[in-house]
C-alpha cells in the first residue's frame, strides 16, 4: 500500500475518504472481517476434512474454500491496515485543523494590529496632507519674494552702477591741487 502525506487538509480529507471507500469495497467482498474469525473457519474446515469421510466432490469444494479463506486473509490483513492508515488519516487531519484553527486566532491578532497601525497611518497622512496643502501656497509665496529680492538687488545695482559713474565724473571734475 502506497503511504502519502498530505500537504493541506483537503487533500488529507479526501486521500481518508478515498481509504474509506476502499474499506467498505473489501469489507462488502469478505464473509469474514477478522484475521482470527478467518483462521478459526479455516481449522474447522481442516479438522472437518480430517475427520469426516466425504466424497472427492466435497472435498474439492472444502479444499476450494480452504484456499478462498486464506486469500481472504491476505484481504483481511490489508483490510486492517488500511482500517490502521484512515485512523492515522483522520488524526492528521485533525491535527492539522487544529493548527489552522490556531494559525487562524494568530492572523485575527495580526490583523487586529494592521487595522490598528492603519488608523495611525491614516492620522498622520491626513496630518501631512493639510500641511503638504499648504506648501503650495507657501512656494508662491518665496517665489513672489525672490523676484522681489531680485528687483531690489538689480535697483541696488543700478544706483551703485550709477553712484560710481558719478563718482568718478567728480572726480575726474575735481582738479587735483597741485596742478594749481
């Protein structure tokens, strides 16, 4: 008999009911479901063929059921390991929806304190968008002073630019005293 391992409890559901159905298609094909029933046929039919005179008809017939039973205990045997393998099933599969019970308590935690970090999150975006609203208002703003600032510093220039022509056309006026 081939042994899997289930990876997921669906496929360990269906591999028991798979081994389940097995069962009953045995069990609905022997007259005996126990190793010990079949072997006490079987002694009775050998103690009935030993001492009991029969015609060679009959004996053939006992002799034939004689080796029905103990194919049948081959049946049997593999009846009951298969019996043994959906108990097994059935307990892994129980173990493993216990686990997915206890994974599932975990992921409600986990998401209890993703919702929890979300509201923060969301608090401090909608804090950040009403001071991001104001940025543009505030780069219009340094963009109106600099062109301010600008105008002022070519007004200096130009009064500097025009100080110093007049500056040296008094002093080029001016007739050093020494000439004099």
């Amino acid at each position: 008999m081939i042994r899997r391992y289930p990876c997921d409890q669906c496929s360990a559901s269906s591999w028991s009911n798979e081994l389940a159905q097995a069962g009953r298609s045995l069990r609905s094909e022997l007259k005996y479901t126990s190793p010990d029933e079949i072997d006490r046929r079987i002694v009775e039919l050998e103690k009935k063929q030993s001492t009991t005179s029969m015609s060679l008809k009959d004996e053939k017939v006992l002799l034939k059921e004689i080796d029905q039973l103990k194919q049948s205990r081959k049946l049997v045997t593999h009846l009951a390991a298969n019996n043994d393998s959906i108990s097994s099933e059935r307990k892994s599969s129980q173990s493993i929806s216990e686990q997915l019970t206890a994974k599932n308590a975990e992921l409600d935690i986990l998401k209890k304190k993703i919702e929890e970090q979300k509201v923060i999150l969301d608090s401090l975006n909608e804090a950040n968008s009403e001071r991001r609203a104001v940025l543009p208002a505030l780069y219009r703003d340094k963009d109106a002073l600099r062109k301010e600032k600008l105008a002022k510093v070519d007004t200096i220039k130009s009064l500097r630019a025009s100080f110093r022509a007049l500056e040296n056309e008094f002093r080029t006026s001016c007739v050093p005293i020494e000439n004099i």
